[in-house]
C-alpha cells in the first residue's frame, strides 16, 4: 500500500465512491485485488475516525432516521446452520439520520434491526447535536425506547407510520407494495406537522444503492465480511457529505451543515490515511 502513488489512491477511490465492485475496480485500474481490498479497510477506518472526531455540535433543527437492509457472507435462508444469529452473517441493517435541512449525514450504523442496535445508534445522534431537534422516524418500535433513552424529554419527536397494500408477486416481489397512505404520531414535545416525513432519508437510500456496489440487489456483489460493509459505508459517506456537490444544494452537504468551509477533492479524502 505504502507502494502506491496517490494518483493511483485516488483512482481506486474514484471507482469505488461511483459504484463499483472491488473486482470490477481491479479491471479498470489494473490494481491487485488485495491492495483494493487494504486500500478500502485503510481509508475507511480513517473516514470513520475523522467523522466520529469532527462531526460535532451540530445545529441542525430537523433529523430524518431510517434503516436500509443488505446482507452479509450469504442471503438469511442460505446461513450455513453453525452461523445462524451470528452477527455478520445473512441480514444486516444499516441505520441513518440525515439533516433534512442540509442533507447532511449525521450518524449511521451497521448492526441489528433491533432495541440494542437501536439505542446505541440513537444516543450516537444525540451526542452530536447541540441543540433540540425535530426528529422523525418510521413505524420501528425499537425506536420509541431508544428516542427515549437518548434525548429524554428534549426533543419533538413523530413517527411516520405507512400503510401498504399487499405484497406483489413474481418480479415485482423485490419492489415494496403500493403505499396507501401515512399516518402521523406525535410521539414526544411540539413537532410540527408540516415538517413530520422521512422522505429525505428515503432518498438517501437509492443514493447508496447506487453508489456503494454492496446494496445493489441481486448480484454477486454483496460483502463477504461485515466489516468490509462497514468500511465502504464510511467512504461512501464521508464522499457524501465533504466531496460530492448536492445537487439542489450546488454546495457539498457538509458545507451546508457549517462543518467544512470548503469543497474537498478526493486527494483530500485520500490523505485521511496520511
């Protein structure tokens, strides 16, 4: 790794942040696999302690939360029986809050779609906020007590709770059913109705199917180790919120958001290893 010139770095980063796999990264740049492979833990632990080091005292006034499922080493039928409900193995969930204001990513999470997860992730969103927030999430019940827990009385919180149809067969089955309304639930202090939605964060979830190979459904291209899924949801989202200009925004979402006074180039994002 030590061997290869920045320019290379940012090739291989360049390649990885627009959605391609390691082995088709390898294609186009001609670099070894396992130095793709090191290169992606490498930048990725950087990103992750870079965003846990700076993203703080955030004043955001509205936060989004979601949760996107992938999975990991196999699908959740195919886990041979002496993995089953080990952790990195089969489903894994990755939770979100986004800014809705400046579509800054807040926090995320790799981990269960349950109470644990849930409140760990939410007392990591609290801890970068320095102000009362109007937060909404979906129906997820575990995040009643994590919400709880993590802000107390100090927050306006709603759910958006949506109501589907039934589900559709055949090849429509990896489509989610027609939405047939909302139902919104005031759930702590004053939130505002105008302002109850989750459809920012929603959105951030094409974003990173189409931008981090892993999630794209029904291909080869899923993480065999759960920790490499970690890495490349750091990269892909430290690209998001530093590199990337958001298109309605025409500035990056951490320039928005008050935490980076200016755009950074990938040779930026490439010297977090330095």
């Amino acid at each position: 790794m030590n061997r290869l010139s920045l320019e290379k770095r940012c090739q291989v980063v360049k390649c990885l942040v627009e959605g391609n796999s390691i082995r088709a990264t390898v294609r186009m740049t001609g670099i070894a696999k396992a130095t793709v492979s090191k290169l992606l833990v490498d930048l990725g632990t950087a990103c992750a302690a870079y965003h846990d080091e700076h993203v703080r005292n955030l004043t955001s006034a509205r936060i989004q939360c979601d949760e996107i499922w992938a999975f990991v080493y196999a699908k959740e039928k195919n886990v041979p029986a002496s993995k089953k409900g080990e952790f990195g193995y089969g489903d894994v969930w990755t939770w979100t809050a986004l800014d809705a204001d400046s579509k800054f990513m807040v926090s995320w999470m790799v981990g269960w779609r349950d109470s644990g997860t849930a409140r760990e992730f939410m007392l990591d969103v609290a801890s970068r906020l320095s102000k009362r927030v109007q937060l909404t999430t979906d129906g997820h019940r575990a995040y009643l007590d994590a919400v709880e827990d993590a802000f107390g009385g100090e927050i306006d919180y709603s759910m958006l709770i949506k109501l589907y149809g039934e589900a559709r067969d055949g090849q429509a089955r990896y489509s989610p059913a027609v939405c047939t309304g909302c139902k919104k639930s005031k759930v702590t202090g004053r939130p505002d109705p105008e302002h109850v939605s989750t459809s920012y964060v929603e959105r951030q979830n094409l974003t990173m199917r189409m931008s981090m190979r892993r999630f794209t459904r029904l291909t080869n291209g899923f993480s065999k180790k759960v920790e490499n899924l970690e890495h490349a949801i750091a990269i892909h989202f430290m690209h998001y919120n530093f590199v990337r200009i958001h298109q309605t925004l025409r500035i990056t979402p951490a320039m928005k958001a008050g935490v980076a006074d200016h755009k950074w180039d990938i040779e930026e994002l490439v010297s977090l290893m330095s």
